[in-house]
C-alpha cells in the first residue's frame, strides 16, 4: 500500500490470463529429464508447474515470501456465536506485530514475513509492520442486516489486490494468506452454505470451541442470515456483503491479486479456501491460480477444496487460521524446489532416462 496507482476491481478482473502453457511445458520437460523415476514426487511436481505458469517462467524461486493476515471483526458474534468476545481479536492482531501468535513463530521457521492487516477491526490497532487499510469498524450482524455495503466490500477487494500488487514490486515471490476474527467461522460457515448449495449444519463446526449449544446457536443464526437476505450464490459481491467479513473480502481480493498480479496464492484453511471459492465466484479464471496448503478439519474443508479442484499436500487436522497450515506447505515446496532447481539430468549422470508406461 505504498500510495502508487492502485487497480480497481474491474480492472484486476480484466487482467487475469489464462496461466503460461509455455512456461508449463518448460518446467514439465525439467521435471521429466531429473535423475529420479518420473512423476516420483507427485503434487510437489505439479505445484512447481503451476507455479511456473503462473508466474510466467521455468526459472522458480520462492525465496521471499509472506503471508498476509486479513483481520477484522464481525457483528454476528452479538448472537453467541463464539466462545470468546471480540475484544481478542484486537490483542492478537496486535500480537502479529510482536511476534507473538502461532504462525509468527512457525513463519520463522519457514523464512516469512507475517503481514498483518487491519482491514476491519473494531477497535484501533497498531504495531511495527501493521497495514492499516481499515474499511469499517467490523461489520454489521447479518442476522439484523446485510454485513456490509456492496460498496466496502468491493473497496475490501481492492485492498487486497492492492496488497499483492505492492509486494509483487517488493520482489515477493510466493503468499500465504491467513486470518483472524473473532465470528469468522460463522461468516465462512454461512458463504459456503450458499456457494455450495449444501445445508447449513452440514458446512458448520464448533470454530475455536463451542458447546452443543453455542454451535446450534450458530447454525440457527446462519440459517436467519440465509433467510433474510436470500443471497445469489452466482454473484460473490452480492454473497459476500450480505454475509461475509471484511477479512474474507480482502483475502478474497489476494487471490484475485494475485491472478492479475501472477504471484502464486497459498490457500491456508477453511476461512482462507471460502475466500477463495469468493474470488472464483467474482473471476471464474482466478481458479487456476490458487494453489492449496493443507485440508482443514472443519466440516467444509474436504468440499471447499473439492469444489476449487484442489488437493492439498498436507493433513495434519490442524484448524488453527492465521495462515499456519499455508506456511507449514512452504519447507516441503522448498525442498521441491531443490530438486527441480539442484539435481543432475539423465544426461548429465549417464543414466538411461525413464521412459513413460504405456
């Protein structure tokens, strides 16, 4: 967000291509000339192809990286529909900026930078490295009224390709994308029911720990949303006011960034992949640039990445957010990386190359 020209969401859509066939093309006659059985590392190869007609180029480098923290709050928690107030999401928003959740301290490890994003947090945040990019002061409770304006949530999805445009310039080659909002689940919850036309407890859990009761609380308050406002699950702004988060909206607007932007998108959990099912709802060609992390544990995590037409490298049960389970995905696309970057050809060691079965 460095006060440059920014793209509007019109134009991020207009600019999303079809990927590179070409560079695809070249990375797969790398993979296929290393010394090693082919297609022996199987979604790791594929993903360094995806990356390659993304980006435009066989010569991959994920080196820098980041992953970028939406964080906002949501009027639906009025309806008891957590386990905590949403007074913590102000603490662990500034907590990003002290390095002092989760993903700060398993970023570290993975040698990226957490990005944190107040986008909608209802109460004033700051801290070294915070983007303060807030639209509104959360949003409204969509059980009484429509979450948001039409009008914030396309400004949310500005923000977010604004965003990835920026680091694209700061040389950031691969982002995770992660969250935190206190009702977030409620808001993913209740878009999936909608874009995937399944019922209400079936793509709703317990989020960060809720009792029997509490979860039909929130099943019951998603259903009234639904009712309410009666969302087009073909149009994903209209989908998104009435009953996302301002979080999800500008995760939603990182991916579509990222399309325009040609820089690799890593989905994270099951906030992170209903803001990408969002971004494909606004850009249907925005799919083949979304590359997934791992599977959540929530009940939607197997249908989201299902419907996205992705598989996951990993599933370790993890439901945590903030964009954990994208940054534990990235050592393993390092460790292909050195091999695609690294190994010796066929030709190079003189062993006789693998030909394909027929």
């Amino acid at each position: 967000m460095n006060g440059k020209e920014t793209m509007t969401l019109e134009q991020a859509i207009a600019a999303v291509k079809p990927l590179d066939t070409q560079a695809q093309q070249r990375a797969q006659y790398r993979w296929d000339h290393i010394a090693k059985p082919l297609n022996s590392l199987g979604l790791l190869e594929k993903a360094l192809v995806q990356i390659a007609g993304i980006t435009g180029s066989e010569r991959i480098d994920i080196s820098k990286r980041c992953v970028v923290v939406m964080c906002a709050d949501n009027g639906v928690v009025e309806e008891g529909v957590t386990q905590t107030s949403s007074d913590v999401t102000a603490v662990v928003t500034e907590n990003f900026t002290k390095g002092a959740t989760s993903v700060c301290q398993m970023a570290q490890v993975a040698g990226a930078k957490v990005i944190p994003v107040d986008i909608g947090v209802a109460n004033e945040v700051d801290g070294p490295g915070m983007v303060h990019a807030k639209i509104a002061w959360g949003t409204k409770n969509f059980v009484k009224e429509p979450a948001m304006t039409r009008e914030e949530a396309v400004k949310a999805l500005e923000t977010g390709i604004n965003l990835v445009a920026s680091l694209k310039e700061e040389g950031y080659r691969i982002i995770a994308t992660g969250e935190m909002g206190i009702g977030n689940t409620t808001t993913s919850s209740a878009l999936a029911a909608v874009f995937c036309r399944r019922p209400v407890e079936e793509v709703t859990g317990r989020g960060a720990g809720l009792s029997s009761e509490g979860l039909n609380r929130k099943i019951s308050a998603i259903k009234r949303g639904i009712a309410l406002h009666q969302p087009d699950p073909e149009d994903g702004i209209d989908t998104l006011a009435k009953l996302g988060g301002l979080d999800i909206a500008g995760l939603a607007g990182v991916f579509l960034g990222g399309a325009a932007c040609g820089v690799p998108i890593l989905v994270d959990g099951f906030i992170s992949a209903v803001s990408a099912l969002t971004a494909v709802k606004i850009c249907p060609a925005v799919a083949p640039y979304i590359m997934a992390s791992h599977v959540s544990k929530e009940p939607a995590g197997h249908l989201l990445l299902d419907t996205l037409g992705l598989r996951p490298f990993l599933t370790c049960d993890m439901c945590l957010g903030e964009g954990t389970g994208a940054i534990a995905a990235m050592p393993i696309l390092d460790m292909a990386c050195a091999v695609y970057n690294d190994m010796s050809t066929f030709a190079e060691t003189s062993i006789e190359e693998y030909k394909p079965l027929s």
